[in-house]
C-alpha cells in the first residue's frame, strides 16, 4: 500500500485577518502614523514634489521667506494631527504623500491612491513597513542633511563691520557666536545658504578654529589674538644659514630639461600665456619669478599671476600676529614649494640619498609703493618672490605652516646675532622625512644694495627637526596645533608626534611617535586633523587637550576616521579612486573627501550622522587638491582639467527652492600642444549643480543640451591645478585670498568674495541674525 501524506494543518490567513469586521473597527484598529515629514528635529528636509496652486507665492520667490513658510508648517502639522481621527483613507493618504517623499531615492512599488479592496489595503500596509521609519533615510538628489556643529563656542567672537580690502585694516566689532546658542546656529547656516558668490559674504565671516594653546581667563576673550597666540617665542633661527649669489643658487632654483653645449642645467623657459577677456586676450611672456597683475589686461580684476618655475604641490599662507600686521601694511606671506624641473616625477616610497638640491620660494602679496592714496591700495597690489630657501632634502611634497603665529615681533628693529624668523615651516621631503625649517625673516636678510626686485636666496643645510621611519617614508602631513603633527606614509601607517618639547630644545633626532598607525593598505595621501577637541566622562570638552580624530584617505581606495586612542581605522567610504586630497571644515562639521567619479563629498562626523555624506559637486575630472577655510564655508576645488572652482558648502538643504546650488569656475588654464602657449581665462558665469538621480527612468531621459559636459575627459599634465588653499591665518581681513599652483608653473591668488541673492541680507540685517539687538521679528522667520 503506497505510503500517505499528512495533511498539511491549515494556517491563518494574517493578511485576511486585516480586512475583518466593518469600516469602523478598521478605524480603530489602525495605529496612527507617527512620521511628521516637516519636523526639523531629525536635522533633514525633504523637498515637495511640486507645488500646488494655492501654495504661498512668497515660497516660489522670496528666499527669505522660506524660513516662515517652514515654522508656520511645522506648528501647524501636530494640530493636524491631534484634530483628525485616522480613517482608512486617511492613512491611506497619508502612507501615499509618505511613499511620494521617499519616492525618489528607492525604487519601491508605487501605492495605488484608494483601497479597493482588501488585498489593495494590505499591500499599503506592507508598503508602510518597508519604509523601514526607524532607519535614516537615503541620500538623494533631494535631500541633504544639515550641517552639525561638533565643537560649541560661547564666547564672543569678532565680525567685520563694513567690507574687507587688501592692505586696509579690517573693521572689526564683537558678536555672538554662531554655536553659542540653537537658534543662532540655524539662523546663521541658513544665512549662509544664501550666498551666491564665488567666494564668502564678509557680513558673517567668523573664526571657528579651535587650539588648545588659546588663552583663558583674559579680560577680552573675543580678540584673534587670544584664540590664536603667538608660539615658539624663545626658537631662533639655526645657525649655519648663508647667503648665496644667483650663480651659487641657480643650481637649488628649477631648470630646464635641456642641457645647455657645456653640460649645464638652463634657467626654465619662459611661459607664454594669454591673459584678458575671453577674444581680447594678450599674449604675456612670463619667466622664473615674474609676476602680473591682471587687472592690466581686465580692469577691475583682483588676481595675481605669477610663474613659480616648474609644477608645485606645496603651497600654504604664512600665519601673521594681528597686532604686528600694521607694521608692514598687511602683506601676506605664502611658501610655494615648485619641483626641479617640469618632468620631474617623483616616486612614492622611493628615498633619495642627501643631498638634493631643491628650494622652497617665499612670495610675499603687498600694495605697490608710491600708490596714490590709502582707498586705491587693493587695486594697486603686487606678487614678489621675497626669499629662496636653498635646501638639500630634495623636493616637497607637501608643506605647512605652524597654524598659530610663530614669528617674532615685526616692530623690532635690533635682531641681534640671528635674524629674526618668518615661522616654522613643515614638509614632507623627497628624502624621506618630515623636517621642520625654521624660516629667516626676509626684511632682516636683505640688504639695502640687493635689487629689490630679485629674491635672496638662503642656504639652510640642516632643518630644525628632522623626523625619518627607517621602514617608511615620509607622505604627506597635518598640523593638529603648534605642538602635534600627523604625518601619512607610504606603507599605509599614520604617525602621530608630539614636537613642542623638541622644537624648543632642539634635540629632535631621536625623537619617537606617540602613535603608530596601521590604517590603510598602500601610500596615505590624504590626512586632516578633525580640530575639535575631546570630551571627558561628562560630556564637556577638554580644551586644553590635543584633538583625537584623523580622516585619511590613501592610495587604495580607503576613506576613514580614525580616533588615535584606538588603534584602528574606521572606514567611511571606498572608492576605486585614489585619494589625492582631504580638508577638515568646522562649517560642515566633518571632512571632506573625494567619492567615485571625481565627485567631492562632505561626511559628518557629529555622533547623530556619523559617516553621513552628501555630493557638493562634480568637477570635469579627476580632483587634485580641496581646502576649507576656519572663516567661511567656501570650499575650493583644483582639478586635472585645469580648472579652480569655488561652491557653497552651507547651500540649503531643499532641492527645489529659490536658491540655486552654484558651482564657480575662478578660472580655466588651457594648454595647446602645437604652440606651446597657454591660455587663463576667467569671470565664467556659475553653473548650477546638476545632482544624478536615483530614479532610472530619469536617467534614460533625454538631458538638455545646455546641462551636457563638453569636457574631453583628456588633459595635458601641464594644466592640473595641484594645490589650492585659502588663507586661514591672517585674519578675518585676509580670508577672501585663495592661492593655486599648477602643472606649468603658473600660480594665481584671487581676491573673491560673495554677495546674498538678490542683494537682500538674510533676517533683516546682521545685528538681528546675531541676536546682538531685541528681535523685533519672529525667531524662525527670514521675513523682513
């Protein structure tokens, strides 16, 4: 007899179960939905999909009044809520505008509009419980999540009162702090959403760095030179240092490729480069340490070109003492660190046995003598190589300056036996090592007989301290304060030294790291400080003590945080890139970075969003270099491409609204290979950002003609912008500067400056943003 199954137990129907009994006790029975998409508490915003007809006018036109429109919602939603009794329809159309919010970042099955049936209103149900309310949502072309504050200043901070200018002195008043109260926080970030020009809107400008060598106690706390003390006071300049000639030094400046007949190395050629606008162009001949104005070819244009030699990856401004920047007209110093000659090709991990003849040139930014009157100063600039640093460790790959004021005092005029010292210079050399210089001032160099428009040059043969692992070598580096350095290597280590005690007392050859690292697979490139500082048991923040987090990125793909008190490397994204450049932005809370496809992406690294990040654009190709400023929430961009372009890191986070997320091209160096000739051109109109979205049937849409890229994806080496990095270290007067280097020698400081969509400033004026008067307006509104 053939064997016999067991009838299979019938099982209950739970999703039968759902339509039992009358429309009533559905009612009862439904939970009520708990998602409130205009709450600002989770730090998101969502954008509508569109807006109705009777929606306020005053949402489609004014920016302003965004901030109204958004509070009055949100007060309204919980009435709403507390009001109504949930029916089927009712949450029927509630999980509908639910499902049309999260729409666009997930491919998930569309919700029919009404039940009309049971199994209809069982899948809408299901479709609530995957939306899965509990997690964070995905990021996409509409949302972005707002920037977090990691580090709560409540002390008063400075402000301009009126305009900055070059070599002007700044007007400066006392303020709020942008984190010493909630409001303030969101008001003044939302301010800055509304700036729509290359660079910051000076009305909000404000210092947000924080080191542990600031002073406490003082009487007037709110002055930069408090926050940013001078350092290493007792520190002279090495002894050793001599001058040399042009014919000793030629050998330590660029060269050409070429041999000359007798086997010598020949000065670089001149370059030849079209400066003006755009069909007027003037063809420029510039050689070794010339420079121009190009306000000569384009009247009322505030950039200086300048030609450095031969391709530069270093390059950084030169931190100044507010109080001594009177007595030299407020000149701004920037060490530029060029490579031998244009061929040049450095291998990573590959040391070079000393000596090596490289240089480090001192450019110094500074009104024209003889101008015309005090008001014509900033049109009336120049770029001058003061000093060439002759020394023998080979090329730079990356060099710093000490962030705080490390030189001595300007309004002294004996020296003594040692010249007095510019500050401390870091760098990562061509042999290997992390060595710090200690720079001689320029002005106590020189003598009265030298030509004031040629630079010395000064022989260092040994640094003030010089860092070498015998397994590695030295890649790439970042200051935490004046004490503790971070130094990335080609074997995927991060170390951490403390160099203070060694500095001052000079015995720095056996000195050991604090921290040894493994974090990545192959060549850190890389590496910024997150400068906050750590929070003891309590929650509160010990700011006298160095900060504790690194984001690093390296050759393998790799982008991670990593907290030095545990000896391992979090990783935030990967990526089949190489990591060329990391910068740390107290606006945007956290690093930014380099995703796929040359895209620069800001992560946060507030505990509520950590590792969360979001696209601030997508230059043409592959990313060089990225800085970000303690002043402003500007972020600069250098691309192989050729071009330098500015955005707003604090652009408004809904898509769909009145401001336009703006993308500025500084400039475009283009390069012709047939001629040799070069070609700057700049004063490109902005470019909105056209974001990719997640819906696939966007992207087999038919994309307009004006949005389409006619990028080549193929550039000549000679255009790469290298380096890009705004000045954070002379003030508030000094931060509209952003200084580049490029692949031919070609290097430009810009002046920029933004300005408020349609000129209006943001709730009312800045007194009322600041809080610095009575409000005489609603909190949350931008409404004047």
């Amino acid at each position: 007899m053939p064997r016999q199954l067991r009838a299979r137990a019938s099982r209950p129907n739970y999703a039968s179960l759902v339509a039992i009994g009358d429309e009533e006790d559905l009612t009862i029975s439904l939970p009520k939905p708990s998602f409130d998409e205009e709450a600002d508490s989770s730090g998101s915003d969502f954008a509508p999909d569109k807006l109705s007809d009777d929606a306020p006018e005053d949402l489609q036109n004014d920016p302003e009044d965004i901030l109204e429109v958004d509070a009055e919602e949100a007060e309204e939603a919980p009435k709403r809520n507390k009001n109504q009794t949930p029916t089927p329809a009712t949450v029927s159309r509630s999980i509908s505008h639910l499902s049309s919010i999260t729409g666009a970042r997930s491919n998930r099955r569309k919700l029919p509009p009404k039940p009309q049936s049971a199994q209809a209103f069982t899948s809408k149900m299901s479709a609530l419980r995957a939306a899965k309310m509990y997690a964070l949502p995905n990021p996409s072309v509409h949302h972005r999540h707002r920037a977090m504050p990691i580090f709560l200043r409540k002390e008063k901070v400075e402000r301009l009162d009126a305009p900055p200018a070059l070599f002007n002195p700044p007007k400066i008043v006392s303020t709020n702090s942008m984190t010493s109260e909630s409001i303030l926080t969101d008001r003044i970030s939302k301010a800055w959403g509304y700036n729509v020009g290359p660079g910051p809107v000076w009305n909000i400008l404000e210092d947000r760095s924080c080191f542990k060598e600031a002073l406490e106690g003082e009487e007037n706390p709110i002055n930069e030179s408090f926050r940013r003390p001078r350092v290493y006071q007792g520190v002279e300049a090495k002894s050793g240092w001599t001058r040399l000639d042009e014919c000793d030094a030629a050998r330590y400046f660029p060269t050409d490729t070429v041999l000359t007949d007798d086997g010598q190395l020949r000065p670089p050629a001149p370059i030849h480069c079209f400066l003006g606008p755009h069909g007027r162009q003037t063809r420029v001949e510039m050689a070794m340490f010339d420079s121009h104005a190009t306000s000569e070819y384009m009247p009322g244009s505030k950039s200086f070109v300048f030609n450095v030699g031969s391709p530069a990856w270093g390059a950084d401004w030169c931190p100044t003492y507010p109080d001594d920047r009177p007595c030299r007209g407020y000149k701004h110093y920037l060490a530029i660190a060029p490579f031998p000659s244009r061929s040049h090709s450095p291998m990573i991990g590959a040391k070079v046995q000393r000596p090596v003849p490289a240089c480090v040139q001192i450019w110094g930014l500074q009104s024209k003598r003889g101008s015309a009157s005090q008001a014509d100063r900033s049109l009336a600039g120049e770029m001058k190589c003061e000093m060439v640093l002759c020394l023998e460790s080979g090329s730079a790959f990356e060099i710093k300056w000490c962030p705080l004021p490390s030189h001595d005092q300007w309004n002294e005029v004996d020296m003594g036996e040692h010249p007095r010292k510019l500050g401390l210079l870091a760098g990562t050399f061509e042999d290997g090592s992390l060595s710090v210089y200690v720079v001689p001032d320029p002005e106590d160099i020189r003598n009265k007989d030298d030509d004031p428009m040629r630079p010395i040059s000064v022989h260092l043969p040994d640094p003030l301290l010089r860092i070498e692992l015998e397994e590695t070598s030295c890649w790439s580096l970042d200051w935490a304060n004046s004490e503790t350095i971070a130094v990335g290597c080609t074997n995927g280590y991060v170390a951490v030294y403390d160099i203070g005690h060694a500095v001052r007392t000079g015995q720095g050859p056996n000195i050991l790291p604090t921290h040894y690292i493994s974090i990545h697979q192959s060549a850190v490139r890389a590496l910024a400080w997150i400068r906050v500082p750590p929070t003891n048991g309590s929650g509160v923040p010990s700011t006298s003590e160095d900060p504790t987090v690194l984001a690093t990125g390296g050759y393998d793909g790799l982008e991670c945080l990593t907290d030095i008190r545990e000896p391992h490397g979090n990783i935030v994204n990967r990526t089949r890139d190489v990591i060329n450049s990391t910068t740390y932005s107290a606006f945007t809370g956290g690093p930014i970075m380099i995703d796929h496809d040359n895209t620069v992406k800001a992560y946060s690294a507030s505990p509520s969003t950590l590792g969360r990040g979001h696209i601030l654009l997508e230059p043409d190709g592959p990313v060089w270099s990225v800085s970000a400023s303690d002043y402003h929430a500007q972020l600069a961009v250098g691309s192989a491409d050729g071009s330098c372009v500015t955005t707003n890191t604090l652009k408004s986070t809904r898509r769909g609204g009145s401001v336009p997320f703006f993308v500025h091209k500084i400039f475009q160096l283009d390069y012709s290979r047939k001629t040799g000739e070069f070609r700057m051109l700049d004063h490109f109109l902005p470019q909105e950002t056209q974001e990719r979205s997640t819906n696939p049937k966007g992207k087999q849409a038919k994309k307009d003609e004006s949005e389409t890229s006619i990028s080549t994806g193929v550039w000549p080496p000679e255009v790469g912008v290298h380096r890009v990095t705004w000045n954070t270290g002379n003030g508030l007067g000094g931060a509209p500067l952003l200084a580049s280097t490029t692949g031919s020698g070609l290097c430009r400081v810009d002046w920029l400056l933004g300005r408020w969509i349609r000129n209006k400033v943001p709730y009312v004026n800045v007194p009322n943003m600041r809080k610095e008067v009575d409000d005489v307006m609603d909190e949350d509104s931008g409404d004047d």
